[in-house]
C-alpha cells in the first residue's frame, strides 16, 4: 500500500502521525483514504476536490507539477506532502 509522510508542521491534524499506509492506486484515491482515516488533515490538503495550491506533493522523490489527483501510484510509492515554507 502506498505510504503517505506527514510533515512536521502537518501532524497537529493527523495525531502526530509521521506516515501511515492507505489503499490506492491514484492520488484521488489514497486521498480518499486519508480523508476516511484521518479527516482534519485532509480538510487541510483538499479543496474544491483537488489539491491545494498551497500544497506540494511528491511521489517517491519527484515534485508532481500540475498533473493533479489523477496521478497514477504503485502499491510501494512513499508519498510526502510538502506544505509552504513555515507550514503555511
């Protein structure tokens, strides 16, 4: 299952949770499953049903640019939310 990392300034709304593993084979999907399991931290990646513009996310050490939550992940991918300088 894909791995998703929760940066520090992000883990007030996960628990304090470093990373957790969800079921998915899209960016759309795993962030649904963030959103099931942990909903404050997904109110605060999510808006309008995309990311948020605020918010960078990498896949397994690559910046996605513009290509949104239609992204395709492996089952091994490691995920990292980058959010803006001073956690935004």
């Amino acid at each position: 299952m894909p791995t998703v990392h929760v940066p520090a300034p992000l883990r007030s709304l996960s628990d304090g949770r470093e990373a957790f593993e969800v079921e998915g084979g899209t960016l759309r999907a795993v962030f649904a499953a963030v959103a099931r399991e942990c909903p404050a931290l997904a109110a605060r990646i999510i808006e309008d049903g995309d990311l948020r513009r605020d918010i960078a996310v990498a896949i397994d050490g690559s910046i996605l640019e513009d290509t949104g939550l239609a992204q395709p992940v492996s089952p091994t991918a490691e995920i990292y939310l980058v959010p803006p300088i001073g956690g935004g």
